[in-house]
C-alpha cells in the first residue's frame, strides 16, 4: 500500500471443512463436524467488535453462532460469496486434472486470462469483493472487523492487499478455518456509522 496513505486492519476467515474435494464455489455445502470445530478453535483467544460474512452457509452458519456467544453485529453480504467456478463447480478435483489437466494449469498460472468455462470473470470477482472491502475499510476502519468468507476470495484479497500477481493465488496457503489479516486502503473519509452502507 502507498506510504501515509491510512489502510484498516481485516481480519479475514475461511470456513472449516465441509467434507467436498472440487470447486464448490456457489454451492451452498454445509460445515461437518469437523469443520465446526475447526472454527471454533481458530477464534479462541481472538477478540472482534464486528463480523460480516458471505451469505453461504459453511460461512454463515458460524459467524450467526459466533456473533450470538459474544454478543457482536453479524452483517451478511453477498459480494463476499466465493468465486463461480461455472462447468468445474463441483467436479472433483481428481477428474479435472485427468481431463482437463492443461486448462486447469492455465486457470492456475493466470486466471484473469484462463477462467473455466462458464465462470465468472476474474474481474467481476475481483470488483465484487474490492468493493465489499472499500465499504469495510471506509466504514468500520477503527473497529476490529472479522470476514468470514472463502478461500478463492481469501488468495484474491491477499493478492490485492500485498500486490502480488494473480498468478501467484495457487501459491498462496489458505487451509480451512485459517485468519488472515489484510491492511486495506480507506478510499474515502468516513461519512456514515460503520456498516450503513455495507449491504445486509
């Protein structure tokens, strides 16, 4: 980020395991067992005065059940949904590399360029979740935010808040129920009280 340029500090969270081996993107898996304690482990000794979270419930069914226990706005918002991953949404993970082996390479090494077919572009992805982080970082800079969220989402913000090359995502570690905390640029003075213009 440009130096004496005000950043906020964001707390981002994958969801835990959902027990599926493919793109999941859009669908809406729910957590197991093990995915719920994942996330119960990851927040202990941690401490947030707000959380938001994609509406997909390996999301938001934990953050409703965090933000209940300790008393904090819950705020859903859909532009913080996962990538759509169009005809490889869903296809375990072992097929694509058999069948589609050399498409998945070129997603990989650069998938502003090389999208799987159907999906959503890189960059309606991209301006989805940049806007959902401006509102955030515009609006709840001085608060301790958590986003609970994807890891497809999590490697895209990391690239923008560390500038780094899209090609770099594959590369970057995001295992379930990981924090990761990004400095994001404020864009804009505060002009309301966090979350007013964050979509519910």
């Amino acid at each position: 980020m440009t130096a004496g340029h005000a950043t906020a500090r964001i707390e981002l969270l994958r969801h835990g395991d959902t027990g599926q081996r493919s793109y999941r993107g859009q669908l809406d898996d729910a957590l197991t067992e093990l995915g719920w304690s994942q996330l119960r482990e990851a927040v202990i000794g941690h401490g947030w005065d707000r959380i938001i979270a994609s509406p997909m419930q390996r999301c938001a069914a934990f953050a409703q059940e965090l933000a209940q226990a300790r008393g904090l706005p819950l705020t859903l918002d859909a532009r913080l949904m996962e990538y759509h991953f169009g005809d490889w949404q869903g296809v375990p993970i072992e097929d694509l590399a058999e069948q589609q082996g050399d498409a998945l390479g070129r997603f990989w090494a650069d998938p502003v360029a090389n999208p799987p077919p159907g999906a959503e572009t890189f960059a309606a992805f991209g301006r989805r979740l940049s806007a959902a982080l401006d509102d955030i970082a515009r609006t709840c800079g001085g608060q301790r935010t958590l986003v609970v969220t994807h890891g497809g989402a999590i490697r895209l913000l990391r690239c923008i808040a560390e500038a780094r090359d899209f090609g770099d995502m594959a590369g970057i570690d995001v295992p379930h129920a990981s924090l990761h905390t990004v400095a994001w640029p404020v864009t804009q003075p505060k002009t309301a009280d966090c979350m007013d213009t964050v979509p519910g």
